[in-house]
C-alpha cells in the first residue's frame, strides 16, 4: 500500500487531516509537538464507478481500494540540525512515497504559529532541501570514488551532482529541472525532496468563498526551477480541515447534508485523496459480481498477468486471457452476460496493458 506523509510546521492541521481522511483519534491540540510518533491510517479512495458497479451486479459486497496516510508530526526550523524533534520527523518522511504539505491559512490567535501558508511551506521545504544537501555531500564523494572502479556508478554521480547545484541554491529537487532519469537514479539515495508533492491549505470557514484567492500564493511559490507551472507535480488543495473532520464523523447522508450546506459538493478531501492517489502513478481496475465489487490498485503500464497476480498469484502463474470491457461500456449495456453475449466483451492475452476503469475477469489454469 502507497504511503503518504503529513509534513508541516506544529498547528497547521496534520493530525486533524488524518483524522478527517482515516476516521482516526489522533490528538490534535494547540501546541507544538503534541503528536511525537507517527499515527499511521488508512483512507478509503472515493470512486463513484465503483458504487455504479455494485448497484449493477447487485453485490452483497463493495471494496474500495485505500491509501495509508502518517500523521508525521511538525517540524520547526532548524529542524535538519535536529531543532525540536527534526531527527525523528525527518527518518519517518524518509519512508514514505509521497509527501503532503499541511499549511496553514486559518486565522485563530489562540493558536500559537504563523498564519501565512507561503511562510510555513518556504520554512518547511528549506528544512527538507538542507536534509537533502547534507546527505548529497555525505555520500557523494564516496561515489566519486567508487565510480573510478566501477563505471556503472558514473550516471548516478552525475545525477547526485546535478542535484547537488540545485539543493546548494536552496531549490528542493521535486520543483527543480532534475531529468526524470536522473530523478530515478537517486531514489536509491532517500532523498526528502525527491517525492511527489502535495498541498493542502488549512482555511477557515469565513475563507471558504475565496478559497483560489488563498491558495493562488502557494501555486506560485511550488513552481519548477524553468518557471513553468508545476501543475500536477504539485497539486494544491484548499480545505476548511477541521469542518471537514467534522463532516467525516456523520453518516454519508448526514455527511452530505453538511458539506452542501457549505457549498463544498463532494468535499475538498475527496479531491484530495483522489489527485493523491494519482500523483503516484496509481490506477484503478475493477472486478465485479453478485458477491463482491472492488476496486483493486495497479501502476500505470502494468500488464493484465500482472493485475491479475494482485488478485491471486494463482492468476498470474496460470493466466491464459483476461476478458475485459471498460466500466461505462459495462454499465451502459447492464450486466456483465448481456455485454459477453453481444459480443462487447474482449479477450486480452498476456501483452495487454490494463487502463484504468477496465473491468477485469480472468481465465486461467494451474
């Protein structure tokens, strides 16, 4: 499962966001450092084709696919020497896949920290790139010499260099013109910066009217290095967290009530969840009947003997063909039959490369 982490200054709103996403109890209080360990949880990935499905096949059962969210904890500046508990926090985003942001916007003078989001990301990245910087000049004299050995490590010490310009100018690599060849090549190394990125921008209620007024500062400040927009790089997401933790407490009607009340729709964390699980290169295919509808997680380019293998491995050893059909086209016809005996439902062999919303069934034989 896809890791996310909630990174921000103490007070911006992490532990209320994990509680809104997971459902989770997480102490969220007014003071610096009141989480110390990492609260791990899972978030359900909202997708309205699943629900389609299982009202089609009637299933007795729905199974979203999720996302683990870790309520990290804050860090102050300074924290890359270890000021407050910098160490600690700065090992738990080392295993993560992604980083979340978690600014703060809302006004309350109750609330000890700054209430600009553009301060606390520019204190926040800075920590992160000289976390980063140290460990490049740690380990990156080391690979000079090795290289002279071993000439296979000669790209790797290039791309450690090139990010090593960026980090010495201040410039966190995920917002940098690092070559996504030279970004794969260091992912070896754990670097903070090179992680996908997102924002959410903590509002408050007499915000929620401007809410594109409030985050445009951040937009433009988690730009690339050339200047162009680092749009799905770095998505950015206003949201009134502790309303919406509120909201995420109710029953879905009552949940629902709530949220269009404010104006909200669906809710700015259902948005959220989804972009996260985007940004990773995450996707969905689904498989459905009378007992059970699912959805079920594959990387972009992942073949159909290798979706079927997350189902079972027996599936992937034995594969011989999956019968597939996307999930509007499914729908449209209304059953799963209907659609095999019209003939709409292709045979895929083992070179087919899933899309997302396919819906799956696969033969096989062990």
């Amino acid at each position: 499962m896809e890791r996310f982490g909630f990174v921000g200054l103490p007070n911006a709103g992490k532990s209320s966001l994990y509680n809104a996403l997971t459902g989770g109890s997480a102490l969220a209080a007014p003071y610096a450092f009141a989480t110390t360990d990492p609260n791990v949880g899972v978030a359900k990935v909202f997708d309205h084709r699943l629900d389609a499905l299982a009202a089609m096949s009637n299933s007795k059962k729905v199974v979203p696919a999720s996302v683990q969210f870790n309520d990290i904890g804050g860090l102050v500046a300074g924290a890359s020497k270890g000021e407050g508990l910098g160490n600690k926090f700065l090992a738990g985003i080392r295993e993560v896949d992604a980083i979340v942001f978690v600014l703060r916007a809302f006004r309350d003078d109750d609330v000890p920290g700054p209430q600009d989001p553009v301060e606390h990301l520019n204190i926040v990245e800075l920590e992160l790139t000289y976390a980063d910087l140290e460990t490049v000049e740690k380990q990156l004299e080391k690979k000079r010499k090795a290289a002279k050995g071993d000439p296979t490590l000669r790209d790797e010490v290039a791309a450690a260099e090139a990010a090593l310009s960026y980090l010495e100018a201040g410039t966190p690599l995920y917002r940098s013109g690092l070559s996504d060849d030279h970004t794969a090549l260091l992912k070896p190394w754990f670097l903070l910066t090179n992680k996908p990125v997102l924002a959410v921008v903590n509002i408050d209620e007499d915000q929620l009217a401007d809410v594109d007024t409030v985050i445009k500062p951040v937009q433009d400040e988690l730009v690339c290095h050339t200047g162009a927009s680092a749009g799905d790089r770095a998505p950015v997401f206003g949201a009134c967290i502790q309303l919406e933790a509120e909201a995420a407490q109710l029953d879905p009607e009552d949940r629902a009530e709530m949220l269009d009340a404010y104006g909200l729709g669906e809710g700015a964390l259902v948005r959220f969840i989804q972009a996260a699980y985007h940004i990773l290169g995450l996707r969905t295919f689904f498989t459905t009947g009378e007992k059970e509808t699912r959805a079920w997680t594959f990387r972009v380019g992942s073949t159909a003997p290798e979706c079927a293998g997350l189902i079972h491995s027996d599936l992937q050893r034995g594969f011989i063909r999956a019968e597939t059909i996307h999930w509007d086209e499914l729908l449209e016809i209304g059953s799963w039959s209907k659609a095999r005996e019209i003939g709409r439902v292709r045979q895929e062999g083992k070179d087919y490369v899933v899309e997302d919303g396919d819906v799956l069934e696969i033969r096989f034989n062990v």
